[in-house]
C-alpha cells in the first residue's frame, strides 16, 4: 500500500478522506478532508513527533464507520529499525472522534514533542469540485485553554469546529501539542474529539435531532448489527457473489443520510465524495434496487420527496408544481443561491420514478395507508408529466434547462453534456426526449392506474391513465423506432428527428414495459450483441458509435446500476438466459472490486483486458451500484410479488451453484427463496 492510497469512512451525514497515514492536507481541488452537509470542516489534520513525519505500516478500514493506522517515525524509502510505534483509531458518528497510541519499544525513555497541526477552509464541495475557493466571509480561529475553534461566518451562514482532547494538550493558533515522557516499554494515549456545528440565524445548530446513528462507536456497532440482522442472508457456493452481497448491505448502510427536512428519517445518498446528500433519481432507483432486502429505505424516501415537492414555477431552481428534486445541498453557495441546489428540480425522471417507487412498494408491503398518504402528490406528478414536462406538445417529456448559468444542461440519467448524440456524432439542440423517460412516463401511468382503482376509489381517473398509456406506448414505438438499425433511438429532437445511436436506454425501455413484445427479442439480442455487452456488462453506448469511447462517462464505459435494471427488463420479458449473461458478466466484475461495484468501469472487451478497468473518477461506495447486486440477486431468483404473496422463479447461471436468500421481508411476513444454477451461458 502506497501513499497515494486514500481511507473513506463514512457514517451518513459526515466522512473523512485522508491519505494512508490518516493525514489529511487537503487543496482546494481535492475531496479530501472531514465534510458534512456539504461543507469541509476539516482540511488539516497532520500528526508530526518531534518535527518529523510519520510511516504508514499498515492501517485497517476495520467498519465503514471506523479505520486504524499503524505507524512508524521515518521514512518511506528505506529500512525502518522503529524503537517507537504509533497507532491512530479514528470513528465517524455524528462527531469525528481519533484515539492516539504512542508505545516505546527503546530500552531507553524518550522525549516526545507530539503535534498536530489542525485547520480549515470551510470549502463548498462544489468549490472543490469545480476547483474555485472563493471565500466571501470571514474565517476566525479562536484558541482556549481546554479547546481550538475554527470557524467561518458569512452573514447569517456560519459553520464552525471545535476540537478538544484529553492528556493536557497545549493549544494554539495552528493546532495542539503535548510534551510527553515515556519509560522503557512505557505506553501513553490521549483521545481527541472533532465536533462540528452548522449555525444558522440566532445560533442555532440546524441538524439538532438529524444525527442518523449515535455519536459512540458500541451505537454505531449496534445500529450495523441491527441493520444486517434486519436483511435477508443470502448462502451462495459462488464466494464472490455472497461477498458482493455483504459487501453491499454493509455500503448501503454506510450511505444512509439525514436530511434536515424530516429529522429521524434516513433515505440512500447517491455516493461519496460528491454526492453525500438526497437526490431524487438515485434515491429512488436505489430504492428500487434493494426492495426485497432493505424496504424501509423506500417509504421515508418517498416520504421525504414529497415533502419537498415541488409547488411553484421557479427558473433558477428549475422547479414546477409536481415536480420531484433533482438534488438538495446544504453548503454556502446553496445558501447564498450561488447555485440552485436548495434544492434543485432539473431532473425529467426522477417524477415518474417516484409513481413507479410508489406502487412497487406497495406490492412489496402491502401499505395502503402510505398509498393513501400521498394520493394528492402523486396526483401532482402525473399532472406535472402531462402538463408541465411537454414541452413541444406532442405527449413526449421533454427536458431543457431553464437555469442557463448552472443548471444542467442534460437532465435524463446520461448528464454529461456530450450523452446525447447523432449517429454521425453530431448534438441535438434542446429541447430533448430522451427513449427510457417515456418508458418510466407509461410505467408510472399503468402504475398509478392500479393505485387509483384499488386505493384512491377514482375508476375513471384509472381507465383514463390506461387509455393515455396505451396511446403514449402507440406512438412511441411508431416515433423512436430505428427501422435500419431495429433499436429504438436514444432520443429525439424537437423536429422530431432521432438520435440514432445504439444505447444501454434501450434495456431500461425493457423493464418500463413499453417495448411492443414483436420487437423485444430484437433488443434483447442487441443487448448481448459483441457491440454492447463486453463480457463485464453492457455500455452505455454501443461499439462504432461515432462517439464511442470505452472510458467515456456515459459513451461507452459499463455503469452496474444501469446493467442491473437492463438485466431486469431481459427477464420480465422472458429472456431469462440474457438476463442471466447481464448478471454474470456484473457479477464476475464485482470480484475484481472486493465485491465493491464502482459508479462505471472502462467498456472495453473482456478478452481483451482481461479484468474489468477502473474508470479514474468514479464515485465509491455510490448508491445505485451499491444495490445492483441485490436487483440482479432478484432478477436470476425471478423473486416478484404476485398477488398478495412471493412467487419465486429461479433461472440463473450453472456457476452461480446453489443461491438461498433467506428471510424475505413483505406483506407475506418473511419467506425463503432457492435455486441453483441451470443456464449455461457462451464463454465470454
């Protein structure tokens, strides 16, 4: 292990990045340091004895929550006779909490100047993203006798850490010091305590009652034990399946975040280190995910968004009444509207997402009372879907960003700005309908039909959402159908042209059920042609595509999330070999991670590479990668609710051996689900 490795632990609303020796000395362009509610707190924090820095050894990321380093005076380049040993323990729980070891191995007693220096620029993350550190308020430091605080303040925006420590500490303007005299075999400790605060108006700190796990390590342990207790286990003969698994249910509890607008409530983060906050598509795709093994994640996420739905029409925030956020943020430049996201609506599906959230949840709970609960938001985003998002009037949602200066200028899943293209490589101009959209549009239409016939006692408002699905389905496969190619285009133009691009979209269409069952084995096939499916999984854009890239963002890298909901359309269409090829190739991926799945990895052929290729900025542990193993466990075991209990139909691949996932939670109480691998797939 290098310097250059970097040590994540995270617990919700607060994570620290730090190099291998814990150290953190953090630039203004790098995610490193100790971050809350989107703001950095810490970005110094370096241990020194005696002037001289330290050697990792090795260090142990012993729960997601914890790490510890094992260190050396001396440096890295050669051989190291230590008379002296220093372990750093560091938890994140609400507060930042480091326990400090020092153990003399010397015959002789030594001196020790121990010091730390500590300090903060109170960054925006989007500062750092965007590498701007533009300051407009004041940052103070103010030294007492038992503690060091650091602070900013801009009007009525304050945040500030407060560092104390037991073991007589000296503190001062940069940090703290301690003077430290230890005999022969001799071991001294002292505890250090990082609190943070975020003040607003009179003082007070806005997340009181928002904490998701308690501040000590033995609740923190508790909250895990309890959260893994509460999942079903699953027993596979595949090792690198069950430790995917593991590996996943460990990660999602570790992403679990508070928002401030409902204290109490935890809903899935999209991931670290950019995106430690509530978004509405990840959120609820990653609710989709992981509904047979975590499905009290989906009802205060549904919760939370509708409470924050949108009411208003406002072109900075991109918002409209019915809409469902895009991204709330909690930093300065959301505070001073430096940037919309407090919140931000600019998202095209995460609307019809919530209505199709909605009733899978309900199938899988059998909770009225929540369908019930949020009639009139849900109501408002099926209106919000007809009246607000088509924007050229031809019943397509459309999207084009109203916010010119930092809105996004793609609002469909694929939001890198060059996701949308031509066959000859060229961008359509705005506004644009992106393929997979109208397929959530029809779901949460047919969805929402269900729920107004069964729980909201409106039989006509049902027929009606069938009739305008029916019509919407008609249309689309007459519109986006790519005869020469047999696919259906990525997207359309305003004049109605198509970008006729072969795409991963086209598997989400599959799992929508707006795929007409003529064309479907076409799909399926182009899913797992050679052009798609690299033998890890399927790309985002298809080989030969004038912007292809293998390690292009959204042209050509493997994204698992998308991989897992394409292999879940395969499969309610009936192609059970497709589905478990998307599966393996995943899965078999997912190994080369430590059961791990990054946010997207190189598309380049597996007999090529022979392992799957990291792709440089890829976010890790990220939320909807973190529940694509758990969807993919879904689809290979056909575990689907039907009519009021689980029906189990099991097709996956020999390798796979022997699966049980035990203790499936739902309106059926709890039930087993087996299966053992038949399908023999082609040699990749």
């Amino acid at each position: 292990m290098g310097q250059s490795d970097t040590i994540r632990i995270l617990d919700g609303n607060t994570f620290v990045v730090s190099e291998d020796t814990g150290d953190i000395e953090a630039t203004p362009s790098e995610p490193t340091g100790m971050f809350s509610l989107d703001t950095r707190f810490l970005s110094r924090w370096v241990l020194t004895v005696n002037g001289e820095r330290l050697n990792a050894l090795s260090y142990d990321d012993l729960q997601y929550y914890e790490a510890r380093f094992f260190l050396v005076p001396g440096l890295a380049t050669h051989y190291i006779d230590a008379k002296l040993s220093i372990i750093r323990e560091r938890a994140v729980g609400g507060s930042f909490r480091e326990t400090l070891t020092f153990l003399n191995h010397d015959e002789r007693p030594v001196d020790l100047d121990i010091r730390m220096e500590a300090g903060s620029d109170f960054a925006d993350l989007f500062q750092i993203k965007d590498e701007i550190l533009n300051k407009k308020g004041e940052l103070y430091t103010e030294v007492e006798s038992d503690r060091l605080r650091l602070g900013y303040r801009r009007g009525n925006f304050r945040r500030e850490t407060v560092i104390s420590t037991s073991g007589g500490a000296r503190f001062d303007q940069r940090g703290f010091s301690y003077t430290v005299h230890l005999e022969p075999n001799e071991e001294w400790r002292t505890d250090i305590d990082v609190q943070t605060f975020a003040l607003g108006p009179g003082g007070r700190d806005l997340r009181i009652g928002v904490q998701s796990h308690g501040p000590e390590r033995l609740a923190l342990q508790q909250d895990l034990e309890e959260w893994i207790a509460g999942a079903p286990t699953v027993n596979a003969e595949c090792e690198h399946l069950g430790r995917t698994y593991q590996r996943s249910l460990v990660d999602l509890a570790a992403l679990r975040f508070a928002p401030l607008t409902m204290p109490g409530q935890t809903v899935p983060a999209a991931g670290l280190p950019w995106f430690m906050t509530l978004f509405g598509r990840d959120s609820l795709l990653t609710c989709l995910q992981v509904l047979p093994f975590a499905p009290g994640l989906s009802k205060t996420t549904l919760r939370i968004l509708a409470a924050v739905q949108g009411t208003r029409f406002d072109d900075f925030r991109e918002e409209d009444p019915g809409r469902i956020l895009h991204e709330i943020r909690y930093g300065e430049t959301a505070a001073f509207e430096e940037q919309p996201h407090s919140p931000y609506y600019g998202s095209v599906d995460a609307t019809p997402l919530f209505v199709i959230l909605l009733d899978e949840y309900e199938r899988w709970s059998g909770d009225a009372a929540l369908v019930k609960e949020l009639e009139r938001e849900t109501r408002a985003a099926l209106t919000w879907i007809d009246e607000h998002a088509d924007l050229v009037g031809n019943g397509y949602i459309w999207y084009e960003r109203r916010n010119t200066d930092t809105g996004l200028e793609n609002q469909c899943w694929k939001d890198s700005w060059d996701s949308i293209s031509y066959s000859d490589g060229r961008l359509p101009g705005f506004p644009r309908a992106t393929c997979e959209v109208q397929g959530y549009a029809y779901d949460a239409k047919i969805r929402a039909a269900r729920l107004a016939r069964e729980f909201w006692n409106d039989p006509a408002y049902a027929d009606r959402l069938e009739r305008e699905a029916a019509d919407l389905k008609e249309r689309f496969n007459r519109d986006f159908w790519v005869a020469d190619g047999e696919f259906y285009a990525l997207a359309l133009d305003a004049e109605g042209r198509q970008a006729d691009v072969l795409s991963s979209n086209i598997g989400h269409l599959l799992w929508s059920g707006i795929v007409d069952d003529s064309r479907a084995a076409r799909i399926a096939e182009h899913l797992v042609s050679d052009r798609l499916f690299s033998g890890w999984g399927v790309r985002t854009l298809a080989e030969g595509e004038v912007r292809y890239n293998p390690i292009g963002y959204h042209n050509g890298t493997i994204w698992p999330f998308d991989n897992s909901f394409v292999a879940w359309g395969l499969r309610r269409y009936g192609f059970a070999e497709e589905a478990a090829t998307v599966a393996d190739g995943i899965l078999a991926a997912a190994s080369y991670f430590d059961g791990r799945l990054p946010e997207a990895f190189g598309g380049y052929p597996r007999d090529l590479t022979r392992f799957p290729v990291e792709y440089p900025t890829a976010c890790s542990p990220q939320a909807w990668s973190t529940g694509a193993p758990m969807l993919l466990l879904r689809t290979m075991l056909g575990i689907e609710p039907h009519e009021g209990h689980l029906a189990v139909e099991p097709q996956l691949p020999v390798g796979m051996g022997r699966i049980e996932v035990l203790d499936i939670p739902g309106r059926w109480g709890r039930v087993d689900a087996f299966a053992r691998g038949r399908i023999e797939l082609p040699p990749h």
